[in-house]
C-alpha cells in the first residue's frame, strides 16, 4: 500500500510531499470514505479513510489519525501506491492543520443520463449496492464544530447531482455560511436554481458535457433525447454571469472516436456555446477509449485539438484541456523530440 522511494525524501526543512487532498480533503463516495477522487495518473487510486461507509457515525477523531499516518509515512518517503506520479503530489510546508476544506461529494446515487462512457456501468460491483445515505448531516455537524472550513474547493460529481433530494439545501447552506468555490459537474438536464444563484453570486462553476453539436450526436452518445432541454438550461446559467464570473459556464466536448470525432459536429458545439454565451471551451477525450489506444493516437485526433483551439481564440474564449488531452499532446511533443 505504500512504496518507498528517496525521491520522496525532502531535502528542505519542514518540507515533505504531500497534496491538498491529504492534508485538508474529504471525499463521500456512495460506499466509501476517501481522502480524494483523483485516478487520471499511474497510481490511479484514492487513498481510503474508509471502506463500507453507508451513513455511519464518522469519528473525526480517527478520520485525521488516519490522515496523520498518511502525513507521517509521506514525511519518511514512503508514498502512498495511490499516489504514485500524481500531479498533485509536490514537495512543500503544509501547516498540518486537522481540519477539511477540500470536499468532494460524488454520491452516484442518481442519474438522468446514459452516457455510453459512463464509469458506473464497467464497475457494477460498485453501483449495485442500493442503500444511501445523507451528506446535509455531516456538513452541518462539520461545520459547526469547525472541521469544515471555507477556503478550498467543494465539488459534486458522480451522478448527477442536481437530482439528490439534499442538493439544494447543500448548495444554499454552503453560499449562507460564506462558502465559494463550489463545481458542480452536471449532466444539465435538471436545472438548479441553487446553482444559479452560486453562480450569479460568482461562488460556484458549473461544467455540463454536451459532447455534441447537435441532437442527432447527443443522443447517440447520452442515449436520451435531452439535447434541447441541455442547451436551455446552459444558456439560463450562463445569463447569471452577465457582468461577472463570465468563465463560471462551460459546456465541455468528451471526444469519442468513432461517434462524435468531426470537425462538423465540434464547429456546431463551439457556434451553439458562442449562441449560450459561454466563454469556455473544454475539451477532453473519452477514457476508455484512450486507455486502449494512447500508444497509437490517430493523426485527425491531433486536428481536432489544434481546429478547437484555433475556433476558440477566434471566438474570444479560453481554451482548456483536461489532463487526458494534456498527457496526448506530451506524449506527441516526447517523440518528435526523439526524432530530432
Ligand atoms: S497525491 Fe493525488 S492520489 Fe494522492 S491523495 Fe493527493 S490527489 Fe489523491
Ligand atoms: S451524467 Fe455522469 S453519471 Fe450520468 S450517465 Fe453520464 S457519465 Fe454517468
């Protein structure tokens, strides 16, 4: 579970490798307590606080003794396997504070899409358990006895969130308590309006995956005919940022090879983000599939990148990859220097 190496080993003082997450981050999975959420690297896994958490008591007591044995085992080299060439993972002074202001609630519990890439579906030992639980219970008693501080970053993701019963309630208690930061991943079906007032009050981001330029596209990839509903409620969401906040929207593209890989289909997304007025443009690539194929990336998946980007300066947007694209275009870059 642990591997150690001495380049782990700070040669500064104080210094020692650690990351946001372990430090101050909490994450409420459907079956489980983990100190974070993040698996796009070569460890590719969450360090765990704990298995088989279905709405117990949480000890906090013992939640930050187990993040404590983290910090000391990192402090003597010895990396979580998780961890392993996570880029979140550096060498810096952390203040070893016991308390949590990273938050991450990915409950997977509903869902109004059927996203053919979706991670429920290859892993239904992990969604197949039924019982639930409420989150509203433990961010109160967090925050009243001063766990839960404002400063980091609260996401949901996982599901979709705007459908839990508590979503709501969550979103507008964080804003009443002085909270921002707050990302939401949506699939945009179900419009929130408490998301609408964290982003009027530039709080919270929102990213929807349309994957599409069109209905046709949409529902080969979502399998449910929502495209219209989708495109409303961006547009509605993105009339928050009017004055401020212009980047809080954006509308993201998974590019799917085989369903949704032509210039056509992202001209028409990057024309119906211009019509929302978003001011970003993401793009990302479908996991499995690159996965599978990230030794032999096809030529056009290059000029998919290099048109959208091209398109998303000349249509005044900011232009972001997600770390899939990133670690493509790394790769690219290695071999043509090895050629030269
Ligand atoms: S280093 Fe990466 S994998 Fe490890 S806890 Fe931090 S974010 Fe998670
Ligand atoms: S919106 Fe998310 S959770 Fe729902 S089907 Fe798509 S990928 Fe899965």
């Amino acid at each position: 579970m642990f591997i150690y190496n001495e380049k782990y080993i700070s040669k500064k003082e104080n210094q020692y490798y650690s990351c946001e997450w372990i430090e101050h981050g909490l994450v409420f999975f459907k079956y489980k307590l983990a100190v974070c959420c993040n698996c796009g690297h070569a460890g590719s896994a969450q360090p765990l606080i704990r298995n088989n958490f279905i709405g117990q008591t949480i000890h906090w007591h013992r939640l930050f003794q187990i993040k404590n044995m983290y910090r000391r085992l990192h402090k003597k080299g010895k990396i979580h396997t998780g961890c392993v060439n996570c880029p979140y993972l550096r060498e810096a002074e952390w203040d070893g504070g016991n308390y949590i202001e990273h938050l991450y609630i990915s409950h997977w519990t509903h869902c109004n899409s059927k996203c053919i890439y979706c991670y429920s579906a290859g892993h239904p030992e992990e969604f197949s358990i039924n019982k639930t639980y409420n989150i509203m219970p433990y961010i109160k008693e967090m925050f009243e006895r001063g766990i839960l501080k404002p400063g980091g970053q609260i996401s949901f993701g996982g599901g979709e969130p705007t459908l839990l019963n508590e979503f709501e309630e969550l979103v507008t208690y964080l804003l009443d308590n002085y909270f921002w930061n707050i990302r939401v991943h949506s699939s945009g079906i179900k419009y929130s309006k408490a998301l609408a007032r964290a982003i009027n009050e530039i709080r919270g981001y929102v990213v929807v995956s349309v994957d599409s330029g069109s209905s046709e596209v949409y529902e080969k990839v979502k399998q449910v005919p929502k495209y219209k509903e989708v495109r409303e409620t961006i547009r509605k969401y993105a009339l928050e940022t009017r004055f401020l906040g212009k980047y809080l929207v954006s509308a993201k593209y998974i590019i799917i090879p085989g369903i949704n890989d032509s210039i056509e289909e992202i001209e028409n997304w990057l024309q119906a983000n211009e019509k929302a007025g978003l001011y970003t443009t993401v793009l990302d690539l479908e996991e499995n599939w690159y996965k599978a194929n990230r030794n032999n990336i096809p030529p056009h998946i290059y000029k998919l990148i290099e048109y959208a980007k091209k398109r998303s300066k000349q249509l005044h947007t900011n232009f972001e990859i997600y770390e899939r694209l990133q670690n493509v275009l790394k790769d690219r870059n290695k071999k043509k220097k090895l050629l030269n």
